[in-house]
C-alpha cells in the first residue's frame, strides 16, 4: 500500500542545538516543522519507513550508534527499537554498524517525540542508484507492507534529504543559479502532491549541485507509485540558511 503520509526532512548536524551554539535560535523555525511534520507521521502509521542517504544500500544493526563528535559535540544517538521487512526482492543489504549522519539526525529528532513510532524501519541508499534504482527500492518496501511481512496496518515513510549546497557565494559550493530552480521544482512537486515528478531530477546534475537527499527523494517517489487519486502535500518549510536548501514537506493520502 501507499504510504498514509510522509514527510522530507534536512539532515543537516546544525539541527543539534548543542552543535549550532550561538545560532541555535536561528534554526528554530527549521526544528519546529521538522517536528511537526515528523509528529504527523508517526501518529498517521502503524509502520514508520526511514530512508536516508549513505555509502550503500544498507540497514542498520540493531542499536546501531550515530555520533555527532565529528561535527564537534560528544553526543551519541540510537534508533527506537528496528523492525525487519521481507526484502527478498531486492539485493541484500548490508548491515550498518553505524548511523550515517542521515540516519543519526532522524535518531536525535525521533528521540523528542513522544510516543515513538509503533514500529519502524530504517535504511540507507547510495547516490550511485539511478532514478530507476530507487524507485524500485521504495515500490518494494511499500510491496513488503503489503505482503504481511510488517505486521499490516498504514505505513508511513521519512525521507531524510539535504537539497542544494550551492545557494549563494558563502555556501559550502559556492553560489550556483541553477541550483535554486532545482530547489524550487522539489518543493513544487511536493506542494503539489505530484512526488512521481521527482523522479525526473536527473542525478549527475544533482549531485553537481551537491543535493544530498536526491536518491531517498527518489525512494519516496517509487514508494507512491501506486499513488490515490489525490495526495495533499504541504510545504512546512523553505529556505537555504548557510547557503544550504533545507525542506520541510509533508504529504498525506486519503
């Protein structure tokens, strides 16, 4: 089945207050419809599906640590507990140690919701999928859904995705004019409820762009292929402070 809702959110580290330090207040509109929009899916799905991007097409071990000590804060994170889906129509994932900084940011804002996801799964893809590729990942993981293997109920999805790195001169690629339009077409197919225009976004150009969300954006797209006749989607928030796209979006399904 198609996901009830799902949500886009950044990963950047700054989200960790104890890490943003005096600039804390500045990101507080960025927390507050991260929490927001990640409160609506839990409370909409029996099953919370997380995707974010990493080194590979991977799943985390059980208790799996994220760290911050390599943005500067000795802060570790965890996962609620995981739970596993039938994904034995894909290539077997690997097991991840450790939390990527995707994953490790949506551990640290899982952990100030209340209640937790009843049940959720975690996973990682590589900037190497195509298009294709990650559609595929996300029609299969709503497919074990399906299937009975997650215990039935509604699903709901969470895509951890950064957009452009390029959106002026102070920005970590320097100023890029393209990379706002990019931007903006993300945030129009979410608005619109239209999460299959997302897989028109070409990888070699986001990743010249430096996006690092577009193979899980793609994930989320594949995970709608089945789509109802009308999804509603809501941008919560956007905007590119420290010359970095950051989007908040939240769709939901009838």
């Amino acid at each position: 089945m198609a996901p009830v809702a799902a949500a886009v959110l950044p990963h950047p580290p700054l989200l960790v207050s104890e890490l943003a330090g005096e600039a804390a207040p500045e990101l507080d509109p960025l927390r507050a419809a991260c929490h927001h929009a990640l409160a609506a899916v839990v409370a909409a799905a029996d099953l919370v599906i997380l995707v974010g991007d990493g080194p590979m097409w991977g799943i985390p071990e059980a208790a799996a640590p994220g760290s911050f000590g390599p943005y500067g804060v000795d802060l570790q994170v965890t996962l609620p507990a995981l739970t596993d889906l039938d994904l034995s129509s894909l290539p077997a994932p690997a097991r991840l140690p450790a939390l990527p900084l995707s994953l490790a940011v949506a551990a640290h804002l899982l952990a100030g919701l209340d209640p937790p996801p009843v049940r959720l799964f975690a996973a990682t893809v590589p900037a190497s999928l195509g298009p294709g590729a990650a559609a595929a990942i996300g029609s299969a993981l709503t497919a074990a859904t399906r299937d009975g293997s997650a215990g039935g109920g509604s699903v709901g999805l969470l895509a951890m995705a950064d957009l452009s790195a390029c959106r002026t001169e102070w920005a970590p690629g320097a100023f890029r004019a393209e990379a706002a339009d990019l931007d903006a077409s993300v945030a129009e197919a979410l608005r619109a409820g239209k999460p299959g225009r997302l897989l028109d976004m070409d990888p070699a150009v986001a990743a010249d762009l430096m996006v690092a969300g577009r193979a899980p954006l793609q994930v989320l797209a594949g995970a709608f292929e089945d789509e109802p006749t009308t999804i509603h989607g809501r941008v919560l928030y956007e905007d590119a402070p420290y010359g970095v796209g950051y989007l908040v979006a939240l769709l939901t399904a009838p």
